[in-house]
C-alpha cells in the first residue's frame, strides 16, 4: 500500500472510530467535533472512543493523551505523536 493510500485508510479509521464509538453517522465527523459538542460525545462515550481508538490504532493511550483528547483535530494530532500518519 502507497503512503498515500495508508495516510487516507488512516482518516477513514479515524472517522470510523468516532462513529463507532460515539453512534453517529460518519458523515457528521469532522475536525471541528469537540467534546459535549454533540449529546453523544459525553464521558462514558469518550471512554469508548479511547478504546475504539487504541484498537483501531493498535496502541495504549496515556491519562495525559485521554485527558486532552478534547476534538477530532486534536485526536488526529495525538495519534500523530504516536507514529500515525495521515494526509
């Protein structure tokens, strides 16, 4: 697979994993999507989120990374500090 093509299946797990996690349509994920923005995204679901996200990304989040994980950008920039890559 291209770099390309794994920084774009990347985004899309991304998407997917909040989706999962938060029981929305993908469609409504988007960088701007923040914490209790949206009745779905409150603490119990951000818990399923930082699972949804470790095992889609097969890797351990710490306090530090859950505690800021406050919007989509900021999940991607996180999970760029771990070595994922995206376009």
């Amino acid at each position: 697979m291209q770099h390309q093509e794994l920084q774009h299946s990347n985004t899309q797990k991304l998407q997917q994993a909040f989706a999962t996690a938060l029981a929305v349509d993908p469609a409504l994920i988007n960088d701007d999507l923040a914490y209790n923005s949206i009745p779905q995204w409150d603490s119990t679901a951000h818990m399923l989120l930082i699972a949804e996200l470790e095992n889609s990304f097969n890797l351990l989040l710490d306090t530090d990374d859950i505690i800021d994980m406050s919007s989509v950008a900021k999940a991607r920039d996180i999970l760029i500090k771990h070595g994922v890559a995206f376009g």
